[in-house]
C-alpha cells in the first residue's frame, strides 16, 4: 500500500476509533501512525488498539507506527463548593494549600511546587486561559491573586503558568506506569509533555532507556526558549499548538509554529504538526476552508507529520477526516509552488560524510530524475538523513528491523520496507531494484540512486552511493 503523498498523517484513536475493523479503515484510508492518549482511557483499552493495530499490520504487510502520548504532570485547582464559582474581573481572591472547597474569595490549589515559583506579576492561566489571574502577594503556601479577566469555573480545572519554570519533574507515577505498559508492548514513539528545558529531555531519555524513540512536545514558552537544545536531544519534535496558544498570545502562534518546523528541519528531525488541524469534523463530514488551508500551510512549511486528535477519537467523521486530509496533503505536493518553497528552505550540508551522500543523493534524483531514492538502513539513520534532504522522488527505506521500519512510518517520504542482511554491494544493488519494482516505485529502464553504509551491518556508517538502472529480471545495470 504505496502513498502517494510525503508528509504523513497521524490519527489519535479513542472511543469512535477502537474497533479493529474501524483502525483497519484508518490505515487505509491514510493513517501512518497511531497515537495513543494516555491522558484518556485506561491500560485495558490501549493494550486492545495496540494489538488492534499490530493485527491491521500483519493484514496488510506494511509496517504502522504507534505514538504513546503521556499525560504528563498536571497542576489543577481543587473542590469548589457546588462544583463550580464565577469569578469577577477586577475582583481579588487567595489560592492556598488548604483542602477545604473553595468560592470566588478563595480556591485550593493542592501543587506546594507551584508557589516556590510565584512571583508578583506572574500570570496564572485557568481553564485553558478563558480566566486570567495575576499574583500580588505571595508566599510558600499562597498567593493573592487579582482577577484580570472574569468567568465561570468548575472543579479540577487545569492552572497554565506561563511566566515560571516550575520545579518540577515532567513524568508522574502515573507516566512511569503508563510508559512501562507502553515499551512492554513495543510502541514505537514516546510523546513527552509539559517538557520545560533540556534536562528534562535527559531524564525522558533516561527513563525510555533507547527502547522507543523520544517525541518531545514543545508547550511551554520556556522550551521554546532553549529550542536548539531541545531539538538536539530529541528524536522529534511535535509543535503542539493548542498549549502555546494558552501560554502565548495567539499572533505569536504562527510564527513561532514555523521556526520550530525550520529548526528541525535544519536539524535533521521528523517534527509533527498538531492540534485543532480539522476541528469542525468532530460534528461535521467537512473542513472549513481554513481549516483546510492551516493543514496546507503546514505542508508549505515542510512537517514530516500532520495530526489528528479529537477529530478521529471522538469525532463523528473519523474516517472521512483522515480522507480529507489525505486528500489536502497530496494536493498541496502537486503544486508546483509546494516544490519552490521546499527547494528554498534548503539545509546546508553538515561536514560530515553522512550528509555530503546524502546533498549528493538529492542532487543526483534532481539532475537524472530518478524514480526513487533508496536508502539501506539498521538504525534509521541513512533514511533520516536522506529525508532531510526533501528530494523530488520518494525514499525507498530498506531495512531487517521491524522496530526501525516501524519507527520511521512517521518520517517524511519514507516508504519503509522489511529485507533480508546484505552481505556485499551487488547484493544490496539487486536487492534495492526487486524491491523498488515490487512495491511500484520502479519499471525496467528506470533510473534509482542508492545509500548505504559500509561496512554493512554498522550504524551511522552512510559513505556509499550508487546510481542504477533497473533492468528486467534478468540483471542490473549499475555504476
């Protein structure tokens, strides 16, 4: 199941979407990835998708990844008496540590990590920043607080505090539970939320132990602050637009959206998408035109991956939400101005001789229009390279390992396939020909170049190229 299209899409599955019959319909509707929110569900429903969706894999022959999104740590308020107050703009009130259910003079907020970081002037975000609050007075357990901008709220709602780092880690016992059920069952990708600066990317990394790779979700204005950082030790990145637009204003959105999407690019690492891409298809069969136009935007700019949250779990049109954006993701790669603007965001090579292949790769399909690059790889590695490259013609990823071809399904034109070791350069040349013919990226007569590493078998060793002509069965023409 070839898609004619590079950027991939990601669907989160939930209560509209955990039928294996309904994640069978995902995958071949355009789905490369799966997410599993474990903000949501339980251990029993996500252990069901994830055996859902490895059953859709050995169905179909073609490698799926999946994304496990931990909920991360969440500071909320505590009771309030009935269940909600309205606070009013102008008016003050206390947060403080004590249990008691609060009203509009006085509210529980049950994180003591939360007022060592307090300061006058700091900004408090209630229920997704619709109330506005800003500290006056504070202390090791209070803060007052004046109310900038009014509203009802109700209990457990979430506190966004965008002017501090807090003291505090980015996984919970919960997390640590979650992610243990999550690399028992091979997922692929880990999404690390509330990540404030880069020794909490350590500590992720730490606790993931190389056995998935690390997703980490730019949130907090203070990650965006140390950005080359992040990105640098991360696996990927995810532009997670809905929390920057709690804790930034709005205008900054765009524009700091694209410099992480440059950023990664530079770097060289997949970076996703994310949140309210076709909001409107939860209760509707269609998109807005803006909706529409910001999954194109996107794919301007360059992601690796769009996503879908609410949209595929719990929407009423999961199916077709997948179709459209399918649909918009292969459209935009159709125009002409799509290739401009990738061509114009173009990396410079870094002096190594991974990327002086892979700039040469990409040259090479441009000047002699080859019908697929290919790329053989163990860890990932030549494949990442060569997707950061953007060429004109797809990315044919050779691989043994199921986890790499599984892991790379989020990537950029990678079109991942399972083979045999290759013991010696025909081999490998043979090999990349039957394959590109099978999977129909090639006929006879048509023209590949080819990445790999010598010796075969050693990771991050990319140092050969070779052009080849595919011919019929009976041989390979090659130099």
């Amino acid at each position: 199941m070839r898609r004619h299209r590079f950027a991939k899409i990601i669907a989160t599955l939930g209560p509209a979407t955990s039928a294996p019959e309904t994640i069978r319909a995902l995958f071949a509707a355009g789905v490369d990835v799966f997410r599993l929110n474990f903000s949501h569900g339980d251990h029993t429903g996500h252990r069901r998708c994830l055996e859902a969706i490895r059953d859709a894999e050995s169905a179909t022959g073609r490698p799926i990844g999946v994304l496990l999104d931990l909920q991360g740590p969440k500071i909320r308020i505590g009771h309030l008496a009935g269940g909600s107050t309205v606070l009013e703009a102008g008016r003050t009130l206390m947060f403080d540590l004590d249990p008691t259910p609060g009203d509009s003079d006085r509210i529980p907020l049950p994180h003591p990590e939360v007022f060592t970081a307090l300061k006058p002037g700091t900004n408090l975000l209630v229920d997704d920043g619709k109330v506005r609050l800003e500290v006056e007075t504070c202390g090791a357990n209070f803060a007052g607080v004046r109310i900038k901008i009014g509203g009802a709220i109700s209990d457990h709602k979430g506190v966004n505090i965008p002017d501090a780092v807090l003291p505090i880690s980015p996984l919970t016992d919960k997390d640590r539970r979650d992610l243990a059920l999550g690399l028992e069952l091979g997922v692929d990708w880990v999404a690390a939320s509330f990540v404030q600066r880069p020794r909490d990317v350590l500590l992720l990394r730490e606790a993931i132990g190389g056995r998935a790779g690390l997703v980490t979700k730019l949130e907090k204005p203070s990650a965006v602050e140390r950005l080359d950082d992040i990105i640098d030790l991360s696996d990927a990145i995810m532009v997670a637009r809905g929390d920057l637009g709690v804790e930034l204003p709005p205008e900054d959105v765009p524009s700091i959206s694209r410099r992480i999407v440059r950023a990664c690019r530079r770097a060289g690492k997949p970076v996703i998408v994310a949140t309210q891409m076709l909001e409107s298809m939860i209760a509707s069969p269609v998109p807005t035109r803006a909706e529409a136009t910001d999954v194109a935007t996107a794919i301007y700019d360059g992601a690796d991956a769009v996503m879908l949250s609410a949209e595929t779990a719990v929407g009423r049109y999961p199916i077709e939400t997948v179709d459209i954006m399918h649909r918009i993701v292969a459209k935009v790669e159709r125009d002409p101005h799509y290739r401009e603007q990738i061509d114009r965001a173009e990396t410079s090579p870094t002096p190594t001789a991974a990327d002086a292949i892979s700039d040469a790769m990409r040259r090479i399909a441009q000047t002699l229009s080859v019908t697929a690059a290919v790329t053989y790889t163990k860890s990932g590695s030549s494949s990442l390279r060569a997707a950061r490259e953007r060429p004109s013609s797809a990315i044919l990823s050779l691989t043994p390992h199921l986890s790499t071809a599984r892991r790379l399904a989020l990537v950029w034109g990678l079109h991942s396939v399972l083979i045999e070791d290759v013991d010696h350069v025909e081999e490998m040349v043979h090999q990349a020909c039957r394959t590109a013919v099978a999977e129909g990226f090639a006929n006879a007569g048509d023209l590949l170049v080819i990445m790999a590493g010598m010796p075969f078998g050693v990771s991050g060793t990319t140092n050969l190229l070779r052009i080849a002509r595919v011919t019929p069965p009976s041989g390979t023409e090659s130099r």
